[in-house]
C-alpha cells in the first residue's frame, strides 16, 4: 500500500517532533540530576538551529571543587542510566576533575570547576544558541 502525499509529509515531523520531546526530557533529566548534587549555573544551550553544530544540546554547569564536579558527573551517569538506560557514547576528564565531558552523542554534558568555566567561555561561543537556565 502506497502513502498519501499527507501521510508521507506527516510521518517525519510527527517523529521529529516525539524526537525534540525526548531529547528536551533527557535534557532536563541531566539538569535535575546536577542540581541534586549543588551544581551551579545549570544552563542548557539549544544547538538545533545553528549549522554544522555537532550536537543538538549542549549542558553546562560548575561547582567549586574536583570532589563535587566528579559527584555531579556520576550522579548525572547514574540517573540517567536509571531512568532511560542511556549509558554515554563517551566521557572524558574524570582523571583531572577540572572539566569533565559526558557525550551522549546528541546532548554533550560539561562540568566544569568553576574557574575553568570562567577561563572558556564556552556559553560565548554559542552565543546564537537558545539558553535555558536551571534552578
């Protein structure tokens, strides 16, 4: 059976839009879970719109020691794999604490030591990106 023009116009963005659903619920998973742990400035860059991002969301929080970004980090590990039994494509910077990376593939998570955060910038460097704070 072949689809209607509606049909095959109405599929894609009836997934696109489960997809954005999805993604913007893990998004805010991620940012429940760093602030059960006292993470600061939880803000979320939305990526969607800008060309050749690598990423649809960017994640991005401090705290002030190595001890509380590496207790952040694993509880965002932890809860997301709790919740949705996503497990990170890739992390990076548990040996240093400075900065340490969860890649999600499509949400790409940055805890930083707070004067790390404060030397990269890295909210100005996506400043055409949609910004959502977490409280």
């Amino acid at each position: 059976m072949t689809k209607t023009r509606t049909e095959a116009t109405l599929t894609p963005k009836i997934t696109q839009k489960n997809q954005n659903k999805q993604l913007e619920a893990l998004r805010n998973q991620i940012a429940d879970a760093a602030l059960d742990k006292k993470a600061e400035n939880v803000t979320s860059l939305d990526l969607r719109k800008i060309n050749d991002a690598v990423t649809d969301f960017f994640v991005v929080c401090d705290a002030k020691t190595g001890v509380q970004v590496k207790a952040i980090a694993d509880n965002i590990i932890d809860k997301v794999r709790k919740e949705t039994g996503e497990m990170p494509w890739h992390t990076e910077g548990f040996n240093n604490l400075e900065w340490v990376l969860i890649d999600y593939v499509d949400i790409v998570v940055h805890v930083f030591k707070t004067e790390m955060r404060d030397y990269y910038q890295l909210e100005e460097l996506w400043l055409d990106a949609e910004r959502k704070d977490f409280e």
